[in-house]
C-alpha cells in the first residue's frame, strides 16, 4: 500500500490544525481508497491520481491532488509520489511506500537464510513502539548483527516494526545466504526507513517514509509533527524510490 498524508498511528487517532480536531487511521487514506483512478498507462508505466473530495475534508483540511506513478525500466520499478497544492495556504503531509516481499523466495530455504544488507556502515537502532498505543517511544534498541547487516527472523519484529531515523545507507538488499542478492530498495529521496513483517510471516516490507508515527509526548498539532512536509500555494512536491530486482532472479 501506499502512505498518505500520515505515516504509521496519531495520538488518540487525531491531529490538532488550526485550532480543530481531525481524526485520521493509521497510515491515512490512500491505501484501499475506491476514489484513486488510473489517469495515465503506457507500455511502461502506469498512473494512479486521488483528488481531495468532500470526504477527505472531513478528515485532512487540505486541498490536495496526489499522484503515484509506477515506472519499470528494465530490472528496476521506480515509485514516484506526486503531492500538488491547490489549496490557497500551505498544506502539510507526510507521504510513503509499504512494499512487501516474498521470503523466502525459493522452495528448501527458512525465513533465517535472509538477511538485509545495507549500502554502508550503521550505527543507527531502531526505536522502539508502544505496543498498545503504536506511538513512537524514546527508547533504541540495537538490531544490526554486523555494521552493515540485519539477520532476518521471526523474532524480529516482537516489538512491531523497525523504525530507523538517522541512517547512512540510501539503498538495502535483501540477500538469501544461498542465492545471493534477490533485490535492492534504493530510497535516495526519503529520511525514515520502517521494516516490518507479522509474526511468523513469510515476507518482509521495506518501507521508504517521508515521516513517522507520533511520538508518545506529541502535542497533536500537525503543522509541528516530526517528519511533516509543508508545501506552498501551488507547488508541487516529488520523491522517487525504486525497486531493482537482481537480473540472475528475474523470471
């Protein structure tokens, strides 16, 4: 799915603008949206389009077109999130990817024969959640198992996903100990990186997020949520990340 104009879980399921409250769910209402049309296919690429609506009012004050355009250039699907104002004040958003990937990808191999690799050293920890609220908490948690890896397992994800703010690396691969490189998410565009699966689940999501969960001490006003993007009267906004899958796993 796709993430707008919240990434993971508000307060209470609420935000703060200009003095009145707005209830949104987790990750807004892109995702499973019946109103998103097609407005654009080529032989390459495809064009999805959500316009704000009397409904989106209700929820987000904010008028707003939003366009995802998925791109395949040979081995690589490039993602591109598209957000214009036609507002007549700025509007305020944060916008993301959710995909998921099938692993293990080959029959005779366990979910432990993955790991993810990143492009370069890391000392970044994930921070932690709260597990009734979904809010973002203070407290890290190291899960590297060497400067540039993460060894996948089920235990993983006890405390819901991994969330990274500060890392170096602008791409990671999912890599089976076995078969090598399956793919590599390149997210040169995006400051937060999310990775999750549910217990016991056979896939695993890397997520490019251009913002992040509430934290636990959040005053609710969404013009000062960390991660929020403002944009201008009549501007646009753009970020692209891609998916490249490793030619020798091509079918």
């Amino acid at each position: 799915p796709n993430l707008f104009p919240i990434i993971g879980m508000l307060k209470d399921e609420r935000f703060l603008f200009d003095n009145k409250t707005y209830q949104l769910p987790k990750h807004g209402f892109v995702r499973n949206n019946p109103n998103i049309q097609i407005v654009e296919e080529t032989n390459e690429s495809v064009t999805f389009k959500l316009s704000y609506n009397s409904e989106t009012l209700k929820v987000y004050p904010f008028k707003f077109e939003y366009y995802v355009v998925y791109r395949l250039i040979q081995n690589k699907l490039n993602v591109t999130y598209k957000i214009i104002n036609i507002d007549s004040q700025p509007i305020y958003f944060s916008v993301g990817g959710h995909p998921a990937f099938k692993c293990p990808v080959y029959e005779n191999e366990k979910y432990t024969d993955y790991q993810l690799v990143f492009e370069t050293e890391e000392t970044s920890e994930t921070f932690l959640l709260n597990l009734k609220s979904g809010l973002v908490t203070s407290e890290t948690k190291p899960v590297f198992n060497s400067p540039k890896t993460i060894d996948l397992h089920y235990d993983l994800f006890n405390y819901d996903a991994l969330i990274f703010k500060d890392l170096k690396s602008r791409k990671v691969t999912l890599n089976s100990k076995n078969k090598g490189d399956i793919l590599t998410v390149h997210f040169d565009d995006f400051t937060y990186l999310g990775i999750w699966a549910k217990p016991k689940a056979d896939y695993v999501c890397i997520e490019p997020w251009l913002g992040i969960a509430d934290n636990e001490e959040t005053n609710k006003e969404l013009i000062t949520k960390e991660g929020i993007i403002t944009l201008g009267i009549k501007k646009s906004f753009e970020a692209t990340y891609s998916i490249e899958i490793h030619k020798h796993h091509l079918v």
